[in-house]
C-alpha cells in the first residue's frame, strides 16, 4: 500500500474503486496537482478522487484512455441527470456538473443540432478585426495602470480583456456582463452556487430578451435568427456554455501564460524573434497548466468496463486533462509545435472555439509584452497562489512591476494608427461579408474557423 499526501492509503494498480478518494478540490492539492497526479497514478490508468465532501468521481489519468472515453458517447454520455438525483443537492460542484439543456449536455442528433448553431453563428466574426479589437483593448487597458509601474495582471488585464471581448461579441451591456461573470466564478469556485446559478440564469435571460427586442450584429441575435430555431429556454442555456468558455478559462489561459513567460527563463527577452515565442509559451500551459485541468465529464449509464476496471452506473468518469497531458507515456512526444494535447477536449465535444481562444490569447500576451518588455514579477514564482477547486486551475493574483510608462499626448490621434498608445478600441463590424456570412443549412459542415469568447466594458466603446 502506498500513502498518499493526503492522508489515504492507495489501493493495489488497477483497483481504483477500492481506494480512499483523494480530494481534488482543497489547497493541498491546488499547491501541487502535479504531486497528486504522480500517487494516483500508482492506482494505473484510473483513480478514485473525491470532487467534493461526499462527491465521489473516477478520474482518468492516461492519455490513450482519456481518448477512449471521448470519442465514445454511446459508453459515456454527457448527461448528468440520473447522477444529479442521487447528487448531495448542497455540494459547491453540483452547478458545474448539472444537467443543462445545452451543447454540453447532450449528445447525438440533438448535439449536433446545437452545435450546428453555434458553429455557424461563430463562424460569422471576422478574425482581423477581432485581433484588432483585442490589441486595441489591451492597449486600452495597459494605459490605465501603465503610469503606476505595478499591476496585478490577472484582475487588472487577464481578466477584464475576456469581459470586453465578450461584451463586443455577445452584445452584452457592460453591467449584466460583469453580473455574469461575478456568478460564473463563484460558480468556478463553488462559492454560495445556487445563489451564483440563479443569477446566471437570469442575467442571461435578460440578454435574450434584449437582443429579440433590439436585434443587432453578435452572437446572441444570430443565434436567436439561426434557422436551428433556438427557444428561450434553449438560447439561455447555450449562452450558458459560452459565457462561460469565454470568461474563466479564458482569463487563466493569458494569466498562466504570462505567469510561465516571466518565471521561466526559456521565455525571457523580447518579441524580436516573432510569435513562436508567445505561442510556445501557450502550447506549453496547454500541455502543463491547463486552465480547464480536469473536466470534460461523463455518466456511464451502466456499469461498464474501462482500462480493466468496472466502474459504476452513473458514477462522474473525470478526464484528468492536466494529468492525461502530462503522462509519461507521452514524453516523446510532446515536441515543439506537437497540439495532441486535451486542453480543448476531444471527439464530438471538442470546444469549436480553440481558434479564437489561441487568437485572444496570443494577441493578450504579446501586446503586454511588446508595451511593458521589462515587466518582471513582484513576488518569487513559487509564493504565487493557485485557487482551490477540482476543475479549474487558477491564480489567485499575478503581481508585476515594470518601469513606468507615461501616456503621450495623442488623444486627437485615429484609435490605432500609431504609437504605442490607443485612446478607446474602434467601433468596428463583426460581421464577414454578406456573402460569407448566410447561416447554413443544419445538417450541412461549417468550413469557417469557429470563434467564439467574450468581455466587459462599452465604455471603451464611448457608448
């Protein structure tokens, strides 16, 4: 028997179901995951894990494994229902797993179908000028706290670009936006969730009703037009998703990037080199800092065998996403350039907006780095905090210093045309050409690059 960090004793390799679960939501193991990873996976491929008090999961720990379970709907689908009646109604991890009558959630036609409208809905943003929003909107941002010579990067920069973005693409007022995103971290968190689900919920729902009543060019009106012919009901639910894809995840994608970026030597210097640098820097949080660790959840609705070992009806089957992309089995593999990693799932449910995601990104970090190249951290890279939760991985600060930088004075200057400094992002059209931008027919394969993810602040706008 082996003893694990937190207390339990592992059981025999290939006997994860007879093992103590080993929490994956406290402190302990937020400060060293990769620890944990490396005991459980003395119990093989699979490992009993605890998501909360008295929320037990199977948790896959192998690559090869973790593609099993997600290229096969039919052995394990996305639907929670029958687990959730037996669920603990009070558990912080009940509103992230939840059944939802969205793309997540379902499988088969009435995936598809789902899918079908987001992709074609997403497919209508026009990645120039996003870039050029995302830019103009980080330069935006870098001016307010530029001056100061200090910043926390995550509640300062990493997490307001996201809200911006998604404000622009959703067509969200500033303050329901920022509503949103208050509950969907506290969800994250799980903290005070049925509160936070509600709110959720209604935020949302307010935004449907605004865009049927005042249609204009984003997301939400080109779903609700869409000719998938969303309800209410249904148009609530897939915003859910979004909303959420593009606020939490995204702000710890640009947060543990820029962490990995200033703490790590391989990172160091400036852009003379181009993006490979920068892109690098994400592969490798992708590969190692996932900012969905573990996810990608499953209820098998029989017993069913997986790696050797039966596991139960309805019983959450976890990919550890963090874990899978870290196994040893790869480590040949995990060259420069080599994206097989998990961090956007795999199979039917792989997330149809990694394309933007890397765009925001990529964009986020190099304009930071580009205006403030002699950034460095406040504080040692080990005393950094990470949030506890079972799902998510998350600083709880990023704390820099950097020369000050004194805005010109250019404030008659067109936003964007030179300078290292932009007065407010531009008013700019999302939308493709007209001729690129009919939504499809349902069944038919959308061949545009899916963008989707979203952000606070038509102040910027000067609306």
């Amino acid at each position: 028997m082996v003893e694990t960090a937190h207390g339990g004793a592992a059981a025999p390799s290939g006997c994860p179901m007879h093992a103590a679960p080993t929490p994956i939501h406290d402190h302990a193991f937020a400060a060293d995951p990769d620890g944990v990873y490396a005991e459980l996976r003395e119990q093989g491929p699979l490992a009993s894990v605890e998501l909360a008090p008295g929320v037990p999961a199977t948790l896959v720990l192998d690559h090869e494994t973790a593609l099993s379970v997600l290229r096969d709907p039919d052995t394990f689908p996305k639907d929670s229902r029958a687990w959730q009646r037996e669920a603990p109604a009070d558990s912080p991890v009940v509103a992230m797993m939840m059944y939802r009558d969205n793309v997540l959630f379902q499988d088969g036609p009435a995936h598809d179908r789902l899918r079908q409208a987001i992709t074609d809905s997403l497919g209508r943003i026009d990645a120039f000028t996003l870039r050029r929003y995302v830019t103009e909107s980080a330069e935006s941002l870098i001016r307010d706290f530029g001056p100061d010579g200090r910043a926390d990067l995550l509640a300062d920069y990493a997490r307001v670009l996201p809200l911006l973005v998604l404000n622009r693409l959703f067509g969200s007022p500033p303050e329901l936006t920022t509503r949103m995103v208050d509950a969907i971290t506290a969800l994250w968190d799980g903290v005070d969730t049925e509160r936070a689900n509600l709110e959720l919920g209604k935020c949302i729902a307010e935004l449907v009703a605004l865009r049927r009543d005042q249609p204009s060019s984003d997301i939400t009106t080109w779903l609700l037009r869409h000719e998938a012919d969303l309800d209410d009901e249904e148009m609530v639910q897939q915003l859910v998703v979004l909303m959420g894809a593009g606020a939490e995840p995204m702000q710890n994608l640009i947060a543990n990037a820029l962490r990995l970026w200033l703490s790590d030597d391989r990172f160091a210097g400036d852009l003379s080199g181009g993006r490979l640098p920068v892109e690098d820097a994400i592969d490798e949080v992708l590969w190692k800092q996932p900012p969905l660790a573990n996810y990608a959840i499953t209820f098998p609705t029989r017993e069913v065998e997986l790696a050797g070992t039966q596991l139960p009806a309805h019983q959450p089957v976890v990919i550890g996403i963090a874990a899978a992309n870290t196994d040893p089995a790869l480590r040949d593999s995990r060259r420069d350039g080599n994206r097989a990693h998990l961090a956007w799932s795999a199979g039917p449910h792989t997330c149809p907006a990694r394309g933007t995601a890397r765009l925001i990104a990529s964009v986020a970090i190099e304009t930071i780095l580009d205006t403030l190249p002699d950034m460095d951290l406040a504080v040692p890279a080990d005393e950094l905090e990470w949030r506890p939760g079972p799902f998510h991985r998350a600083l709880t600060a990023l704390p820099v210093h950097f020369p000050p930088v004194q805005e010109p004075d250019r404030r008659d200057e067109t936003p964007g045309e030179s300078g290292q400094w932009s007065t407010r992002p531009a008013r700019t059209s999302w939308i493709q050409p007209e001729t690129t931008s009919t939504p499809r027919r349902a069944g038919s394969v959308s061949k545009a690059p899916s963008r989707a993810l979203s952000y606070l602040g038509e102040w910027l706008l000067g609306r």
